[in-house]
C-alpha cells in the first residue's frame, strides 16, 4: 500500500534572447534569473497561498532580454488516482490565479493543461525589455490544497522536490553568455501554529517576524527531495472494528443453543490495537461487544481478544474505542541512539532473547544467498548503526517499485524479500519485507508492524499497512517505513501511524476461528474504521483493557485448551449432548436404586411388625 507522497517536479523553463554581442567585459554571469517561492499558511486554514517571484537581472552590458518570449511556470498535480480531485484542484488553482509587474500590475498569461497527474504551465510572455540598469520581475500566486494536509490541532506541509537535474548555472551553447540562477524557498507560518515536531531537510534557516515563522532552505539541499514540516504533538483516532460472524451450524436450533449456549458456539480471537511505547500510544475501549471471554498479552505485546458467538446463526464483534498517539517537539526530541555497527553487533550477540528477530522466514530468506551478498554489500564503508540503516533504506527505494494496481486488489499474494528485490510486483509488504530481510541478514533485530496510517477525518474503511521495526539498545524498537519513499525516511516517533500489531516471525495474528463445523473464514466480514477526532470529543468513561478483562485465576491456560476443545470441535460438541444424557441416566439409574431399597426397607418393618 502507498501511504506516502511521491516527489513532484517543478522545473521553471529558461529563454535567454540575446541581440547583440561585443568585446565580452570581465563579469563572472552575463545573467541572474532567482525564483523566490513563498508557501503562506495561515493556521486553521485547509489551503496555503504560494508566491513565486521571478527576477531576472543583466549584468553585462552588451546583453539585454527583448520583450519577444515567454518564460513559463509550471504547476503541478498532487499525485493522486482521483481525476476528479485533480480537476476540482485545478479550478481552485486558477481562480485564485494573478500575474502582476513589479508595480503589481496584471500581466497577461495563457495557461496550458497538461494530462492529469502532469499539472499545467502557466505562460507569461515578457511584458518588457531587461537592461542592465532595470530588472525584469513578474510575481504569480495561487491558493492550493495540494500542499497542506490540516487535522485538528496536527498540520503538514510539504512541498514538491526540485528536479535532481535541476541546474543553477547554465552556458547558452551558440552566444556562450551564462546564467546563474537561484531556487530560493520559504515556508511561513504564523505564531498560532502548534510546535514543530519534525522537518525535513534538515539545514535550514529560521527567522521570526512580528507574528510569523520563516524557514528558509537551500535549494541544494531539495534536490530530489521534497520540503516537509509537522507541526503537532498529539493525535486522537476513533476506531471501530465489526466482524460479521457467519452461520456455521445448520444442525442445532436456536431455542436449545439459548438455553445451553456451548451447543453451539464459535470461538474467535482478534488482534486489538496495542500499546506502544516508542509514540506513547495509548487506548480506550468506549464499547466491546460481546464482553470478551479472555483479554491477554502476547509476548510480542499484542492484546489478543477472544470471543464467544452463537454458531447457528449470524452474529457480530464490535469494538469501539480511542487511540491516542504523542511525539516531542522538534526542540526536545529524544535522539535517536547510533552506536558504532561492530560494537551494536557484539551487544546484540548477547542478548539471547533478541535471536528470535534474527531467524529466516518463509517471506524474510534471510539465508538465501542473493539476500547475504545484497546485504553485505550494504554494510560497505557504513560506520553506524544510522548509516547501515540508511543505505538499507535507500538501497530499497532505489530498487523498488510501487505497484498501485496491486495496492488496489485486496487478494494480492505477498511474495517475499527475494522476489521483490528482483523486481516483482511490490507494495507496502514487500517494502518492509525486503528491508527486514537485508536487517536479519546483516545481524540487525527486526520485525513487523501492523496497523494503519494515512489517517484522515473521513470516516472510511481503512485497508492495513505494514511498516518496519528495529531494535536499538537504550531505546526500544524504533520505527521505519521504506514504503514513504524518501531520503527524508520517516524514522522515529511518528504520530500518523496507528499500530495493531507486531510480529517477529511475519505473519500478522488479525483473527484466528476455531468451530466445530466444517467451513473455510472468511475474513470479508471483517472492518476496521479509523478517523481522527477532535480530543474535547473523546467521552470521559472509557475503560482500559485492565479494567474489560475479567480473567483471574490460576491454571488459566489448561481451562481456556478445555473450552476450546469442548465448543469447537466435534468430539467436544459431542461430549456436551452425550454428557448431561449420561448424567441424567446416571441420576436416573440412581434414583431407581434408591427407591428399590427403600421398598425393601419399608417392606422389611411391616414384616418386622407382624411378627
């Protein structure tokens, strides 16, 4: 599954007319053309205004630009299957659309449209000569959602990527006259705004003016890779999980299930979200119904629900509650550990417990010989923990490709490390698989993580999404998601994610069913709803999993491996018919003994009295 955004291109179209050409002074560019793009976002709102200002200088005499051409702005579409969003952007775009002079006069332009996801050029013809002694400006803005995603009290901003093609200097091949040109970004945002948690890249410059926020980046520094900036600590998700339970059992009615309800029951367990310490998240439950049977943690530290429904008819599980996630401002952020990679290796080795996260699986071949030499080859010339990890990252960024037609089909199969690697068909899955596999094969304990992100305030079905965690000694397991496809690589706290679960051996604990009747699960019952909500919204009484489990006692397990076996399978079902017929024969044979010997009895004193 795609869960992150691709990188756009912006790329602004350079027309150098020259008319003359004499003895050459010595200056270092014969032209300055500088693009200063402003991103305004005023906190609350669902759209940033973008101002791009384009100067053009000339700094030798003997050159000057006539108003014959055009330079040309392009502005591109969010990447997105949705054409009907694109075209609805696209409106909004140029309704907001002005090109104005230096002296904020209009300009005219033309726009040209692109095929959709290829954005639209906006074309301004030059409306006047450049000389030496008077530059040419012409300033376009608009408004777009395209750049700003907004959830309650939580905001992102990310903008596009320049081209990794992109030049800052340029010799024009028949006059030979230069250009230097510059790609200056800044993204403003004013003193409301909840605090900086993250932002990408990581050079850059801040500058604060009465009530706004300025960051400033080099443009070197975005090439290929887009600007991002969250601002927010905290988020709130509702969940609501339903499994429709099918009808299994055809043979005993509901009238005798009701009374006895072990005559006809189903058993499922359920993967419910868990905790997490590295996001501190934490969950409430608001409703669960039917009231579990049993509440546990796993040694993973999943909570796993079992639940009890009636097999003769059609039943449901819900679940209703609320995840809270958290992650430090920018300014206080926890850093993350990098240890040098020989010495995190020696540590590893002695920690028994960790050797389960270092095993092959079916989808991690961690033995295979393609993944050992791949990951070895990884390891080259890294120093650190951090750097083994990165070039892991980037090694599978660069080798595969998302495959969004296989994101859309729910019965995709999973193909493991080694196929992907070799260029199969490769989602959100094989992302993390592969990069689990070259972690294992390089001593590295990882695992898999379960759950969902993405998460907006639309209340939709939301398919799972599988991530990346590793375990770095005096920190936890540390997240990672090869599937953003980023240099910027999304490590660390993050409070988009909602996780379920997590599995060291790979293959996810969703929902198990056990019955006694013969029939295949089918897992299309099963709905899992996630939206972000507001925190004054969230209701004050909602239990912990503490206070929902009621299981106590000793020799619990043996207990819970009786009524698995007497409710789900046949000799079990059995047992509970046969059993009260016996006990009722029993009592029965019984009773007839009793009342023979008191016959005898009470015939024996009468005897006794007559004589």
């Amino acid at each position: 599954m795609k869960l992150s955004q691709k990188i756009y291109i912006l790329l602004f179209s350079l027309l150098f007319i020259t008319l003359t050409k004499g003895n050459i002074f010595a200056v270092e560019y014969d032209f300055i053309l500088t693009n200063d793009t402003t991103v305004n976002y005023t906190t609350g709102s669902d759209f940033v205004k973008v101002g791009i200002k384009l100067t053009r200088e000339v700094k030798d005499k003997q050159y000057y630009f006539s108003t014959q051409g055009e330079h040309s702005f392009h502005l591109p579409d969010l990447i997105s299957d949705d054409e009907q969003y694109i075209k609805n952007e696209r409106e909004f775009k140029k309704s907001s659309l002005t090109v104005t002079s230096d002296a904020q006069k209009s300009v005219p332009f033309s726009i040209r449209e692109l095929e959709y996801g290829e954005g639209m050029y906006i074309d301004v013809p030059n409306y006047r000569d450049t000389t030496y002694a008077r530059k040419y400006i012409v300033n376009i803005d608009f408004s777009t959602h395209d750049y700003i995603k907004n959830i309650h009290n939580w905001s992102r901003i990310e903008y596009p990527a320049l081209h990794k093609d992109t030049k800052f200097e340029q010799i024009h091949d028949d006059t030979k006259t230069s250009a230097l040109i510059y790609y200056n970004l800044h993204i403003q945002v004013d003193n409301s705004i909840a605090p900086l948690a993250k932002i990408y890249p990581t050079q850059y410059k801040k500058q604060e003016e009465d009530n706004l926020v300025i960051y400033s980046f080099d443009a070197k520094d975005r090439l290929g890779e887009p600007v991002y900036l969250e601002f927010g600590t905290k988020q709130f998700f509702k969940f609501e999980m339903t499994l429709k339970t099918a009808k299994t059992d055809n043979l005993i009615p509901e009238k005798y299930s009701s009374t006895i309800t072990a005559l006809s029951t189903n058993i499922y367990e359920l993967a419910l979200p868990r905790e997490f310490s590295e996001n501190n998240q934490k969950v409430k439950i608001e409703s669960i119904k039917p009231k579990p049977t049993k509440l546990f943690t796993d040694s993973e530290g999943n909570v796993i629900g079992t639940f009890e429904v009636p097999a003769n008819k059609e039943d449901e599980i819900s679940i209703v509650g609320y995840i809270t996630v958290e992650q430090k401002p920018l300014e206080t952020k926890f850093e993350i550990p990098n240890p040098n990679y020989d010495e995190y290796i020696n540590t590893i080795k002695s920690d028994s417990t960790l050797s389960k996260y270092l095993t092959p699986t079916k989808y991690w071949e961690i033995n295979d010989s393609y993944i050992v030499e791949q990951a070895k080859k990884l390891l080259t010339d890294q120093d650190t923990l951090l750097d083994v990890i990165r070039n892991d990252y980037q090694y599978i960024i660069d080798t595969l490709e998302y495959d969004t037609a296989k994101a859309s089909d729910q019965n995709s199969l999973r193909i493991g490390a080694k196929a992907a690697l070799l260029g199969g068909p490769s989602v959100c899955m094989e992302y993390s698989d592969s990069m689990i596999a070259l972690l294992r094969a390089q001593g590295i304990p990882s695992r898999a993580a379960f759950g969902y992100t993405n998460i907006n305030l639309e209340i939709e079905e939301k398919i799972s999404h599988q991530w990346v965690q590793i375990w770095i000694p005096d920190y936890g397991w540390l997240t990672v998601d090869p599937s953003y496809e980023s240099g910027n690589m999304l490590i660390g706290q993050n409070i988009q994610y909602a996780l379920w679960d997590t599995l060291y051996n790979g293959t996810p604990v969703d929902i198990k069913a056990y019955s006694a009747d013969n029939f295949d699960f089918d897992s299309t019952g099963y709905k899992v709803k996630i939206y972000s909500v507001d925190e004054n919204s969230i209701p004050e009484k909602l239990l912990s999993y503490s206070e929902i489990d009621t299981d106590s006692g000793t020799n619990q397990d043996s207990k819970d491996t009786v009524n698995l076996i007497m409710k789900t399978t046949m000799i079990g079902k059995a047992m509970i018919i046969v059993l009260p017929i016996i006990i009722l024969l029993v009592l029965l044979i019984s009773l007839i003994s009793l009342t023979r010997i008191l016959i005898k009895r009470i015939t024996s004193r009468k005897v006794s009295q007559g004589l």
